[in-house]
C-alpha cells in the first residue's frame, strides 16, 4: 500500500467500545505505525472511547478528533452520520446515543432468539464476544457465529443469516438523520455522512434537508462508494461549499479495511476544527 501523504487524517476508526475488535488505545498506535498524522476515533453511538483514545493520542503525538457514528433511519435505510467534536455532556445528544445503543441490546438479543431455531448459539455467546458494555451489533453475533464454528467469518455472517434479507433480521430503533444533524449541530459538533455513496444513498431531496440542518460534508473517500455516486455528491458539495472526507472505516480484524487507505487532507481537518464548539481536539 502506499505511504499516505504527510500530515493526512484518517476520520473514521472503530475501537472494541463498538464493534471494532481493538481497544482505543490500539487503534491510536495503529494509526501511528500506519504513518497517519491524525486520527478520529467514531464508535457507534458512544463516546466511551474518548479518554482513552484522548490519551493514548497525547503520549504518542497523533493528533485526534473525539467523534461518533450515529446510526439513523430514513424510509427504513440505514445512515450513518459521522459527528466531530461535540459536547459528550449535550443532553439531547447524549439521550439519543443513549436510546439507540439500548435499544440496540434488546435487538440483538430478539435476533439471537430467531437464530437460535437454527444455530446452537445462546445470548451469552454473544456476551462473551462484546468488550464490556460496548454498543452491541451484529458483528458481535456474528462473532459468536464464527467461534461457534458456524461461519468463517463476519463477512459470511453478514452475506447470510445477518443480512438485512434474512428470515432472523431485526432492526433497532434509528432517529431521522435530521435529527440527528440538528442535534449533532446544536451540541457544537460537526456532522459529515458517513460513505454517502454507498448502499441506500439518500435522495437529493434529503441531502438538501441535511444541509439546511447544518450537515458539514460528506465522506466521499470510502471503499463503499460507489464512484459514479460519489460524483454527484462532489458537485453539490462543490456547489455548496462542503467538506469532503476520506477515511478507511477501521474495524481492527473485523473488516479488511486498512487505516490510511482513504485519507482527509490537513485543510479539511483544519477547517473541522474550526467549524467545532463542543469539545477540544488533541494535539491539533
Ligand atoms: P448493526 O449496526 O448492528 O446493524 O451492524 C452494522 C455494522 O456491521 C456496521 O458498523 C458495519 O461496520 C458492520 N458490517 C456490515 N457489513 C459487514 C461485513 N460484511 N463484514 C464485517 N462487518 C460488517
Ligand atoms: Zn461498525
Ligand atoms: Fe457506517
Ligand atoms: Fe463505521
């Protein structure tokens, strides 16, 4: 892979807080061995993360926006909208990371329920693959797929009894992307959507609703893209004066994706930063 360019971000890492398989701390020397000046460490739905990620980051002189993934709905497509150095303490905000990440708990245990008519697998299976009380998702199941040595991997968990199409699918509760926007905004946060241009691309009528919320950008540097999505995306963002991402979706060993394989430039960061009220980046 090529060396990523000097002074490059990559704003889009997932820790064992959520369901990448490394704690904070890991993922911020991994970004360092990768040769990436600046990190940005975005769970889902949490900030639990964040101190650990916030120190480890200071010792090894990388540079760190605290963020989150949040995890909405629109007409029943999932969206995910990266949020950038919000205040954690925001209450709506925080009620509504809350909300989704416990909802996401009884959900995977009602999969788990349907799956167990035909996989020998038990809620404590699942348990024993989740890192304290990180936010719980499939991944986590389909880890306990893997060890019970029903699957080889999370990838054929998610192409089979984890897809969205699966006879033992069920959703969790999802806040409209506005929503979540609008709270993202208010808590002092800047909000980009997360691989905009992958599957369920939302409809320009939506994207535009975004942008009057106070949206930031898009992540258009993401292996889920597609590129002629991406495109169009660029020319709005061009026409409106938003920011463009690249980021790799880090997972540790739970997707192939590697850090630095999409990256921000320095200015993009910078203008982040200053874009941001809510909470202090590390090192920047
Ligand atoms: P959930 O939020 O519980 O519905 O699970 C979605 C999460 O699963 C996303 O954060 C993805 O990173 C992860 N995921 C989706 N597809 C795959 C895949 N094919 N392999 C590994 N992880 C995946
Ligand atoms: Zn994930
Ligand atoms: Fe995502
Ligand atoms: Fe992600």
């Amino acid at each position: 892979m090529p060396e990523p360019t000097p002074g490059s971000a990559d704003l889009h890492l997932h820790s064992s807080r959520s369901d990448g398989t490394e704690p904070p701390a890991d993922v911020i020397r991994a970004v360092r061995a990768a040769g990436v000046a600046t990190a940005a460490l975005t769970d889902h739905d949490t900030v639990a993360g964040w101190d650990e990620a916030a120190r480890t980051a200071r010792e090894e002189g990388v540079g760190l926006l605290p963020g989150a993934e949040l995890s909405t709905k629109h007409r029943g497509a999932s969206v995910h909208v990266l949020a950038y150095l919000f205040d954690p303490a925001d209450e709506p905000l925080a009620e509504m990371m809350r909300r989704v990440r416990d909802d996401r708990v009884g959900r995977a245990e009602r999969l788990v329920r349907n799956l167990s008519r035909d996989f020998a697998l038990t809620w404590d299976d699942v348990l024993a693959q989740r890192s304290g009380d990180a936010t719980i998702g499939r991944p986590h199941i389909a880890d306990a797929l893997v060890a019970g040595g029903f699957l080889a991997s999370r990838e054929q968990a998610f192409a089979g009894p984890l897809s969205v199409h699966s006879p033992y699918y069920v959703g969790h509760f999802a806040p409209e992307p506005v929503d979540a926007v609008r709270a993202v905004v208010r808590a002092g946060g800047v909000a980009v959507i997360a691989h905009p241009a992958a599957r369920g691309m939302l409809p320009d009528r939506e994207i535009r609703a975004l942008i009057d919320a106070g949206l930031s950008g898009f992540e258009l540097g993401h292996r889920e893209n597609t590129p002629e999505g991406a495109a169009h995306l660029r020319r709005i963002a061009e026409e409106q004066g938003l920011l463009v991402t690249g980021s790799s979706d880090y997972h540790g060993r739970g997707k192939p994706n590697r850090i630095g394989e999409h990256t921000t430039d320095p200015a993009t960061v910078a203008r982040i930063v200053r874009a941001a009220a809510g909470s202090e980046p590390i090192g920047l």
